[in-house]
C-alpha cells in the first residue's frame, strides 16, 4: 500500500498549531473566528485530495464526500471530529513538543517546569516507552482532543487518494464547529450529510469503542422566601438561601461526582444564587439507566421538600428537562455498528472493547437524530489539561482502524 502524501503526525502537529479555542456563552456559530481558519484549511485540502461534494455551512460545519470504488451497494459511512478545542484551558500559540523515543519516566513540560507528566498518574504511558510521545510545552492544551481526529479521518481520505484500488463504499467526511461548549452539532445537518450511520472520531484509549453515554437531566431547584430589612424583619422575613443551604446539605456525599466512577451515576449542583426572597441550585443528574435518572430526581424531589418543611414559609420549584440520552438505546438495534469498530481495531492489532463515556458526545446527539454514531478512540489523553497528550502510535494506530473500518464496511454490502 502507498503510504500518505504527510503522514498522521505532521499533519496533527499542523493542526494543533491553529488556534481553534472555543468560547462559552457566544451568540454565534462558531464562537470564535480561529475555528474557521482550521475549517477553510481542511476544505482546501480535502479539495486537493479529490475529496466531492465539499461543503462549508454559514455555521462553519464542514462536510465532504469520497465516492465509491466498487460496483455494489454499500452503504455510505460517515465520520466525524470536532476542529474546536475546550476554552478550560488556552489553545493559543500551542507549541507541540514531541519526546521522541520516550524511555518512561517523568516528562517535564520545558515551557513551564510545573507541569510533569509522570506514569504514576498516567500508567498508560508504561505502554508508551519507545513511542514518540507528544504533549504541549505545558503552558496551552494540546489539543489532541480533537485534532487527532480530525487528522485520522483526513489521513483516511489521503491514503484513499493515493490507493485509487482500495474497495471501499462512500464516505462522508464531516468536521464540525463549537463541541466543546454544546450547541454546534445542533447546526449540522444530518440529512444532507447523506451517511447511514457514522462514528465520531474523539475517543481516548487505543482500541477503545464508546457505545454509552449519560442520560442526562437538568435545571434549578428554586426556592422562594420574603425579603423585609433585616432591622424590622421578626416575625417577617423567610430567608430561602437556609432552604438551599438544607437541600445541599442533605444531597448524599456517595452520589458526588468526586466520589462516583465506572458506572456510577451522580448528581451535582454545580451553581446557583443566593438571596433571601430567591435561592436557586443549578443542579446536573446523571445515569447510565434512565430507572437510576428517575430514583435520583425522586431523590431531589424528596430533600427539596424536606428543606421547605424544615423552613417555615418558604416555598420551592423545581424545573428539570432531559437533556440528552444514552445512546445504547439506539445502537442496540444496530449492534453491527459498534462490532464493525471492533473489528476494525483487532485488525489494527489494538485490544478492542467497548466502554461508557461518562459524559456525552455529539455522537449521542447524533445518534437520536437519526444518524447511529458509536464514538471512537484516538490515542489521546487527559483532555483539557496543560498534560494532554498522545503519541505517533496513537495517533497512527487510529488511522489505521479507519482505514479497516472503510474496507469491513464494504465487505458487508446492503446491512445498514
Ligand atoms: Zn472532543
């Protein structure tokens, strides 16, 4: 096989370089101008790599096509990764180091010594020793999350290019704006995308095959007191922020997320305003079956109520909406999907398995919208940190199970 024009690892190292930081709280999609820079440089170069049917949405959502090479009916697969990177920390000036030949031990960021990546808090990189491990210099994030995606998938499509003779099915190719701070995917169109199902590619561990996430629900627990001045207040004022105080208080500390992991659900207020005629807690529950999501509201529905007897005169509220579901649901009735991502990675010669996301994805947005979308790895690790990082294993590795993803889908004609 002819390899690709760049390899993986420059082309990733190119990427990172453009800075694609997201922002919270922007009017507009994308939310910040860097994520088109990276948008019109990927449109670019897909034209160049013979990619069809390009195109870029008001909303910087970009998508392509690489057409068929065989005769039959295959179904079109799509792929997907995210061009932003999360505002949690600086995606400015990122300067990509990469330790080549890593021997183990720690790795000390040279742009600020602080920062030490040590296989004591990451015994994935035991695995890594005589891989080429890159990180940032330590003062930005990396932003392998998700640029190792985005240069797998268009790594795919150059290897594709240069070995016209590979059997594979059409493939829609889509890079998507504004992941990182929710709201982006809810601009992409899914039926013009035109694909069957897809994969996005924003996963961690090699071999590693998401096919859960959350279900999610959220909103306020509001409680209503009487305000009156505090000098001629007996007898008057309700002061809400004690009801607060007594719900938060009594919200079981095993049901925190800083002590849930593995398939534990959690639930947690994580802000809010106190005063005394108004105290609200925003508050997220979260959980893998939507029978725990219930018990946990009913749970919440309880306390607040015992907060509001506890304190005379104050009243409470309580909105809470499904945000998003766990994506099982849906990709039960297409366990092929997540098989064939299995495969792919065996092939790959990675150990495959499948794993909850504790969180979710555009995938699982995706996938209740019509488009069944397992999430798959990347090679990269902790996201959102100075000490991200992956590897030119890594991010060759996920390459490689794109390419046998393609060539497993053409080999199973017409099952969709
Ligand atoms: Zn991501």
């Amino acid at each position: 096989m002819r390899p690709p024009s760049e390899s993986v690892v420059d082309r990733f190292l190119r990427y990172v370089r453009i800075n694609t930081e997201s922002r919270e709280g922007a009017e507009s999609v994308p939310s910040t101008a860097g994520q088109w820079d990276l948008i019109r440089l990927l449109e670019r170069e897909l034209r160049d790599l013979g990619a069809v049917d390009i195109h870029v949405s008001e909303h910087g959502m970009l998508r392509a096509r690489v057409p068929s090479t065989v005769a039959r009916d295959v179904p079109c697969v799509g792929l997907l990764a995210h061009v932003d990177t999360s505002p949690a920390v600086s995606g400015a000036n990122v300067t990509p180091i990469v330790h080549v030949n890593y021997q183990g031990g720690d790795l000390v960021l040279p742009g600020d010594r602080s920062q030490v990546l040590s296989p004591a808090d990451w015994p994935v990189l035991r695995d890594m020793v005589g891989d080429d491990v890159i990180t940032s210099d330590g003062t930005t994030l990396l932003g392998s999350d998700d640029k190792a995606g985005v240069a797998a998938i268009m790594t795919l499509v150059d290897v594709l290019r240069q070995n016209a003779d590979l059997p594979h099915g059409p493939i829609a190719v889509g890079f998507t704006t504004d992941e990182e701070v929710g709201g982006g995917i809810d601009k992409f169109d899914v039926a013009a995308f035109g694909a069957a199902f897809a994969y996005t590619v924003d996963g961690d561990a090699l071999g590693e095959i998401n096919d859960e996430s959350w279900n999610a629900r959220g909103g306020t627990i509001t409680f209503h007191g009487l305000s009156a001045h505090p000098g001629s207040a007996k007898g008057v004022m309700i002061n809400a922020a004690y009801a607060a105080a007594h719900f938060l208080t009594s919200l079981p500390a095993t049901l925190r997320p800083e002590h849930t992991d593995g398939r534990d659900g959690f639930i947690h207020p994580y802000g809010g305003t106190l005063d005394v005629d108004r105290a609200a807690v925003t508050i997220i529950l979260r959980d893998f079956e939507v029978a725990g999501l219930d018990e946990q509201e009913a749970l919440v529905r309880r306390l607040a109520a015992d907060a509001v007897e506890a304190c005379p005169g104050v009243t409470v509220e309580i909105a809470l909406r499904d945000q998003y579901r766990n994506m099982r649901e849906v990709l039960d009735k297409h366990p092929h999907l997540v098989e064939w991502a299995l495969d792919a990675a065996r092939r790959a010669g990675l150990p495959a398995r499948t794993r909850a996301i504790r969180g979710g994805t555009d995938g699982s947005r995706l996938t209740f919208r019509g488009l069944p979308c397992p999430n798959i790895f990347t090679g990269g690790h902790n996201f959102h940190s100075p000490l991200e990082f992956n590897s030119r294993r890594g991010l060759e590795k996920t390459a490689e199970t794109l390419l046998h993803l393609a060539r497993i889908v053409a080999e199973h004609r017409g099952e969709r």
